[in-house]
C-alpha cells in the first residue's frame, strides 16, 4: 500500500466538500454503536461504512481492504494469547476443548469458550476499523486538527499530532529507501541475514530520522516558529441535505433496532 497515494485520497475524495465537523461525528456515534451493540449491529455498521467510502467517497477497493488487510495481521497475531490456554496433563483437569496438544508436561487446548470471545472481538475490530476507515480517507489530517483546536484541545498537544503525523511518511520513505539499498547489495537473503539487515535498518533508521528531525527544527526556526503550528485550510465546506438525512435516519435505524432487539 502506497502511504503517501493514501493521504492523497482524503484531499480528493467525492465527500470532501462535506464539513469534517459532521464527519467525525457521524464515525464518532458510530464508535459508541460499535463498542455497545451486538455483533449483528457491527456486521451492518462495516457493510455501511463499505457503502460510505467505497461508493459515495469513491475510494479505489484495493486501498480501502487494503487497510483491512494490513490492520487485521495485528488481530491476526495475538490470536494465540486468545485462543490457547494450558495445563499440566497430570493435573487432572477436566477441559471442553475444540482442539488440544499434548506439549511436554503440558496440556495446551483451545476452550469453546473461546472461539466465542475471538467472534464477538473479530466483528467489533472489523466495525471499529470501519469507521476509522471513513475519516482516514474523507477527513485530512489538517482539517482534523482543525476541529481538536475548536474542541479546545491544548495546542502542544495538536501540535505533536502534526509532527508526529507528518514524521509517519518521513519514516516509511527513509525505510523503504534503506531496505531498496540492502536489496540492492545483496542483503535479505535467509533468516539470519534478514535480522541483521533488519537490526542495521533500524540503527540506520534512527540516524536519518534525527537528521530530518534537527533540518525540520531549524527550517520552522529560520521561518520564524512562534507558539504553535498555523494549520489553514483553503477549501470551502458545504452541507449536503442527503447526506445528512441518511446519516441520521440510518443511526436512529440502528439505536432502535439494537434496542428492540435488546430488550
């Protein structure tokens, strides 16, 4: 995935003339459906935060699952803490497992139980990613920060997320040069060559970032650099009577059906 191509998107999308005020309100009522409702309601805030960016924002489809794909090798990962507990066989316990291991002294198996958790995380996390979808490709960072200054946020702290934000590519770019000049000499070729690439990547890493850091901080102080970092925004917003009908008809729709249902 292009990281630098993906903030582009949220500059050029079909829902930027939308005010971001009422965007991250939208994912923000959505977040607490989300982290409140059943797993049906999270099915059907994915499907429709789908419909949002795919559809509406034009969103090419290889970027929008390709976030999904990238976020989810995280879930991916610590499925084993979730999933397999253990036990000394001569314990004598009694255990409902779907599957066991005989490892050793140990008894590692996966409970029923937990496959259960694993559902109800794994839809949770998809809806979840879902609507941080909807404002990573709709809402540019600077209009973000735009309305965190509005919400009274601290200025140190919007100005952290700005250096922070903008260090993120600097960091994939020096990377992904520095892994092309390993490659390029030969380098990632078996495991243990791969960590000891890796460990000088990452010392490389740590240099040119500095250097960036220190030409970035002489740069804002030959500009002048006062309290905090101005963040302007030349486009015009307009509100759109659909959009904002649909928003709040389909977030009453969904109160009220976790409601019936709930109770």
């Amino acid at each position: 995935m292009n990281w630098q191509q993906l903030d582009s998107l949220s500059y050029q999308n079909r829902l930027r003339f939308l005010p971001p005020e009422h965007k991250l309100l939208f994912a923000g009522v959505l977040i607490l459906l989300v982290l409140t409702g059943h797993e049906w309601l999270q099915m059907a805030i994915c499907l429709w935060m789908g419909v949002w960016v795919m559809v509406y924002a034009r969103i090419p489809v290889r970027f929008y699952f390709g976030f999904f794909i990238l976020s989810l090798s995280f879930f991916v990962l610590g499925l084993p803490a979730l999933l397999l507990e253990a036990v000394r066989a001569d314990a004598g316990a009694v255990v409902q497992a779907v599957a066991a291991w005989k490892i050793g002294p140990y008894l590692v198996y996966v409970p029923a139980s937990a496959l259960d958790k694993v559902w109800l995380l794994f839809w949770r996390t998809m809806a979840s990613l879902a609507c941080f979808a909807f404002v990573l490709f709709t809402v540019p960072f600077a209009e973000i920060l735009q309305v965190l200054r509005k919400l009274k946020l601290p200025v140190i702290v919007t100005d952290l997320l700005m250096i922070t934000y903008r260090f993120i590519f600097v960091l994939l770019g020096v990377s992904h040069q520095l892994w092309i000049a390993q490659r390029a000499r030969g380098g990632h070729r078996g495991f243990r060559a791969m960590l000891r690439d890796a460990s000088g990547l990452a010392a490389q890493l740590f240099v040119r970032s500095m250097r960036k850091y220190d030409a970035l901080y002489k740069g804002m102080a030959a500009r002048g650099f006062g309290e905090s970092l101005q963040v302007l925004s030349l486009h015009t917003h307009s509100r759109s009577g659909r959009y904002e009908a649909e928003s709040i008809a389909g977030c009453i729709l969904l109160i009220l059906l976790e409601w019936w249902t709930g109770g």
